[in-house]
C-alpha cells in the first residue's frame, strides 16, 4: 500500500511540475520576441505568479481548511486553469493576456502547497519518504523543458497549448488521490491564520529578522534571470532553450542530495552565504559569456549548472531554518508567513524591477540580434546580490542550538 501510495504521489508531482515548466522558462522569450510585449510588462507577466503566491493563502485557508476536499480543490483548480492556458495561447494583447494569466496562477500557485499538504497528510514517514517523491517534480520540469524545445515552442503560443493540455491529465488525475477532507470544518479561521500572522513574534529574534530582510532582499536580483534568461540566451544565438536550461533541474537534485551534509559540516549561516555567492556568481558569468575571445558557452552553462547551489543552499536551507527557529504551534504560520514575503512580495518587486531595467537598457540601435546592454542589464543583480550577501555576512547570527540541531 506504501509503495502505491508513493508511486501515486509521484506521478502527480511529476505531472504538477510537467505544467509548470512548460509555460514559466520560455515564456518571456515568446512574449518578447512574437508578441512584441515591452520589458516592464514581461515583468509584469512572471509577476503574476507572484500575485498568485499572494492570494494562495486565502484560497487554501478559506476552502481547503474548511469546505472542500484536497484533492477535489486540486482537481477543480487544474481543470480550470487548464482553459485559462488554452485562453493564453490565443490571446495577444497585454491588456488581455495579463488578467487572465494573473488568474491562472491564482488557481495554479495553490495547488503546491495543497498538493504538499496532501502527501505529508497521508505518508506515515514522510522525512524519509517525500524527498522520494519531491524529486519527481524535478524530472517533470526537466521533461518538459525537452518537450518544448523538441516542438519549437520556445517562441509559440504552442508552450501554453502544450501546458493546457497537461493541465486537463493533471486535473483528472488529482480527483484519483487519496480523500483528503477539509480539516477545519465548522471552524473560524482568523486573517492572522490565513497570512501566517502568528509566526511575527519570531521577528524578536534579531537573527531571524536578519534572515528575512536578506531573503526578502536576493528575491529581487534572483528574479532577473527567470526573467530574461530565455530571451539573452535566443539573443546570442541558442537553439533547443528550454531543454538546454534543464541543465538547472540536474544540478538541482545534485545539491538537494548533498544539501544535509552542507548543513551538517558548515551550519545555516554559511550554507546560506554559499547561496548567495552562488547568485553573485551566476550573475557574473551571464554578464561575461558573451564577449567575444571569452569561453562564452561554457560560462553560461556554468551559470545555469549553478542553480542548485543557487536554489537548494538559499530557499530550501531557508525553509528548514525557518521550521528550527518556529515551535510546532506557529510552524505552519512561519512556513506561509516566508513563503508570502518570498514568493510573494519579493518575487513581485523582482520581477517588476527586472522589466524596467530590460527597458532601460534596450539599445538605441540593435546589434544584428542583440537588441539590449546585456552586460549592463546582468552587473545589476550581480551588484544587489553582493550588497545582500554582505548585509547577511555581517549581521546575521547563528543560534547554537539551531546550528547543534542540523548535527543531529
């Protein structure tokens, strides 16, 4: 029953990010190089997402807790998003596109959380079995990444076809998991609850404070390179983008498996200053990969090799650092409290302020295909991300006893 249990978990995991990664990576480049849309509402576009993160807590505090089955919301959700990305592929004007890409993600965002929540729900040792299950969601981007490469939909309306129909697989699918019932029905649920309002008394902690303010902080360079990376790399000349860009969800799962003795060796602190570097660096090498007598593909293969360093050591060490420092009454509260400054409010301000910086750098004059100051749209984040990691580096103190814990 176990091993079914798992399997079931899998392919739905495998199938929710199958969605995601079909749309996210190459859409900036379609929008961009087809629809002809501006920087600043390029990133108005990945910050949809970020308003989805935003409303999630709402949704899934309001239905899931209360009316509605898990599964049954996830199923529901994905169908419907499945018509909104089938709307997305024939929609071409921003005013139009945009509204109705904010609303999708308001129904697709929630479904990670509620489909999180449904495996810890029904595992009965879910640390040693979810990261069995977790790593599927790396093989469905990656899968999806080939997909869109392997039909030319890098700049087609046909990645959000593609996504669509997954969608409608993926919506049915999720009615077939196992009955997970609404756990606080004919309950009151406070505003507090739903925005993980409880978790501010962690915020007396100078350490945690610390660590929020300089998370909240790299969101807003990180989201540069989700941004425009599809775009810079179709500028220079690449082919086959989505699946070359793979390459972050096989470095991914490298640094997931190495994170706990990261941990162990190092501690939080200097885990997450890895991250950080890691940013830095990253932004560096796309900064330089494309001046001619330097190793360029190589440099900008090793700027997207970087993402497990990149992501694993800053958002999953952040999130396991966050449930150390919460007790098991406000744990829940901290983790959606994170998750909306992060997802949320940092990945807005990110994406926002990567759309304006695209604009102000675009050439006078194009250069053959380039048609923006690559290498001064890409020292930017580069910079931000040095001024947070030596915000962090000084301020930031790690708790003896947190630290003794990741020893365990």
């Amino acid at each position: 029953m176990h091993t079914r249990l798992v399997s079931r978990l899998s392919i739905f995991m495998f199938l929710q990010y199958l969605v995601w990664g079909s749309w996210y990576v190459a859409m900036g480049s379609y929008l961009f190089n087809t629809l002809k849309f501006t920087g600043n509402q390029i990133g108005l576009a990945y910050g949809a997402f970020a308003i989805g993160a935003m409303v999630s807590p709402f949704l899934t505090g309001l239905l899931a807790d209360r009316w509605f089955a898990t599964q049954k919301m996830i199923g529901t959700f994905n169908l419907a998003g499945a018509a909104l990305l089938l709307l997305l592929s024939r929609t071409t004007r921003f005013e139009a596109f945009y509204p109705v890409l904010i609303v999708y993600c308001a129904l697709y965002v929630p479904t990670l959380s509620l489909g999180n929540s449904l495996s810890f729900h029904h595992l009965d040792n879910s640390e040693r079995q979810f990261p069995r299950i977790k790593v599927w969601s790396a093989f469905g981007w990656i899968v999806a990444g080939w997909i869109i490469s392997l039909l030319d939909a890098e700049n087609s309306s046909r990645q959000f076809v593609v996504a669509g129909m997954i969608s409608v697989v993926l919506g049915f699918y999720s009615f077939t998991l196992p009955h997970t019932p609404p756990k606080n029905v004919g309950q009151q649920i406070r505003l507090s609850q739903m925005l993980g309002l409880e978790a501010l008394a962690l915020f007396r902690r100078p350490s945690f404070t610390v660590f929020v303010l300089s998370a909240f902080l790299i969101c807003i360079p990180l989201y540069f390179y989700f941004v425009m990376m599809a775009t810079y790399l179709g500028q220079l000349g690449w082919t086959t983008i989505a699946a070359k860009m793979t390459l972050a969800q096989a470095s991914d799962m490298v640094f997931l498996a190495l994170l706990p003795w990261f941990l162990t060796k190092i501690g939080y602190k200097k885990t997450l200053l890895l991250g950080m570097l890691a940013w830095m660096i990253r932004y560096i090498l796309m900064a330089y990969g494309n001046i001619p007598g330097m190793p360029g593909t190589a440099m900008l293969l090793s700027a997207i090799a970087l993402h497990g360093i990149c992501y694993d050591f800053l958002f999953i060490t952040g999130q396991m650092y966050v449930d150390d420092e919460a007790n098991e009454r406000i744990r829940g509260a901290a983790q959606g409290l994170i998750a909306f400054v992060l997802w949320g409010v940092g990945a807005f301000v990110g994406t926002k302020l990567a759309g304006m910086v695209m604009d102000a750098h675009k050439l006078e004059e194009a250069v053959g295909p380039i048609t923006h100051d690559w290498r001064g749209i890409w020292v930017i984040p580069a910079v931000l991300a040095a001024g947070v990691l030596i915000l962090f580096a000084a301020a930031f103190r790690e708790n003896n006893s947190t630290r003794n814990q990741t020893r365990a």
